[in-house]
C-alpha cells in the first residue's frame, strides 16, 4: 500500500489524459465473418491464400469461433493465418481488458502485449493449436502514458506457421473508450461550467491512499461533487468537518453529489480508493459554493 501527498489545490479542474485515440476495429484475414459490426480490412499478409496453397482459411475460422463466444463489444479482434513476424498495433483501450486467443492446427505460440512507446510488457498467454481449439485468456489493464498497445506472436513454433489463429479484447468499460475520450474523463463528468468552487484530479491503485494537502478556509453552504472512473469505491474524507462519502466509481464516470452544509472552518481532503480487481481509477472533485 503506498500513500502520496497532494501539495496542489486548483481553482479549475483538468485531469490530464493525453494519449492519442488512434485507430479502430480492423479484422484481418480469413473468409469467416466476424461478431463485430464494423467492416474488415483487407488481409494484412497481401490477400486471401491462393487456392491449394498456403494456410486454410477454415482454420482461421475455427480459432475465430473459439475466441468469439459472447456478444461483449471488442475493440480489437484479430484473425489470420499463424506466421513468425505477426506484430500488429491497436489503440490504448481504458478499462480492465480481457484477452482471448486460440489457435486451430499444430504447434503453438505466445502472444505477447506490449505498452508503447516504451515497450512495456503488459501480459502474455501461451497459445497451444488443435484441431478443437479452445481459448486461452488473460486479463490485462494499460497504465501510464501509451500511446498505442502491441500485441506480437513469438516463439511461433515450425509446426504452426499457416495455422489459424485469432484473439480477441474486450473491456469492462463495455463500449470501448479510448484516453482522451470525454466519455472516460471524470473531470468532463462533473460538468462544472459556470460553478465555482476548489477541487483537484488525479488517480490511484487499489489501496492507495492520499490527500491534497493544502488547508482552505470555506465559509458557507458547499457541496461536493466527484466522480471516478473503474469499478471500486473513493473515499473522501472532508478533513475539518468529519465528513466521509463513498464514490462508486464506474464507465463511464458519473457525477455524484453530497451536501456539506454549512462550513466555516479550514479543510482539506483525503482520499482512499479500494477495489477487489486490479483496476486503477481517474477521479476528479470539486467543493462547490451554494
């Protein structure tokens, strides 16, 4: 459990998200069709196999049929032909995201994701092929400033290459939002135009815990207003008036509303986010003079 100290208080909100939104759903390869609702993009290895050579496209299908096994929203589903030099870039997805692969044929693999820029490994799930193939999974969150997310096959085996493979990425957000979309930032959640008020923005792990530190003097009726984003609960603690409130963090975030009534005293504001999965979240809050 870490504990961090805010030593800021702002007048105005900005919780600051600055990836780039980049791309979107692209499904590749093969001549099965997908759960998605948007339109495939030609093959990325140079079009369909040549009939009677190269990989079978019924493969392609069958690993699709394994990892499409919901009507969940993906943001990402990928299909194709296995090869040694599949890398292939997506956007930074918000959330905590599950990943399913499978893999029809022989041999097997590891498909590796990565955070860039930086090259930060976020999670990795052996990939075993069969001629009934089930999927594997592994879930996943992207913290910190990526830009794009990489998802690699490696440690493709001999046996493998022109097996048919696909994976698929879902998000707890369910519609997908991508960092930078007004519909992942709390602080567009409070829509504060033409209140006035003190707040602060930031975000937290499960467990952790802090405060803005500096002490204010508020006199006169005030509420709070907050949102976060995940699926835990924010604690703020009014420090000064013994007040406590839980935020129910969720996706999108939602504003929520608590009346402090009448202050005449210094405060500040502590804050303690918990969660039973490893998802982080973005909040915001604002004290707002009635």
């Amino acid at each position: 459990m870490s504990t961090t100290v805010k030593t800021w208080w702002i007048p105005a909100l900005g919780l600051a998200l600055l990836l780039v939104a980049v791309g979107g759903l692209v499904v590749m390869g093969g001549s099965g069709s997908s759960t998605s609702t948007q339109a495939a993009a030609p093959p990325a290895d140079g079009g369909p196999p040549i009939p009677g050579e190269g990989p079978d496209p019924g493969l392609v299908d069958l690993a699709l049929a394994a990892v499409s096994t919901d009507s969940a929203t993906a943001p990402v589903l990928r299909r194709g032909p296995v090869r040694d030099d599949y890398v292939q870039s997506e956007p930074n997805y918000l959330g905590l995201l599950t990943l399913r692969a499978a893999c029809a044929g022989n041999g097997k693999f590891t498909l590796k994701v990565r955070g860039l820029p930086g090259d930060v490994a976020l999670a990795e799930v052996p990939v075993p092929c069969s001629a009934q193939p089930e999927a594997t999974n592994t879930t996943f969150r992207t913290p910190g400033d990526y830009t794009l997310v990489e998802y690699a096959l490696e440690g493709v085996e001999q046996a493998s290459l022109g097996s048919g493979f696909a994976y698929r990425v879902t998000s707890s957000t369910g519609e997908p939002i991508i960092r930078g979309d007004d519909a992942g930032d709390p602080t567009v959640a409070l829509d504060l135009s033409g209140q006035s008020g003190f707040g602060g923005s930031d975000s937290a792990d499960p467990g952790e815990h802090g405060s803005f530190g500096k002490r204010l003097k508020l006199s006169g009726r005030y509420w709070l207003a907050a949102a976060c984003t995940g699926t835990g609960v924010l604690r703020l603690k009014i420090r000064g008036t013994g007040q406590e409130f839980d935020v129910r963090c969720q996706w999108p975030p939602a504003r929520q509303d608590f009346n402090l009534g009448e202050l005449d005293q210094n405060v500040d504001v502590l804050y303690r986010y918990t969660d039973s999965s490893a998802e982080p979240t973005d909040f915001a809050f604002q004290l707002i003079s009635r």
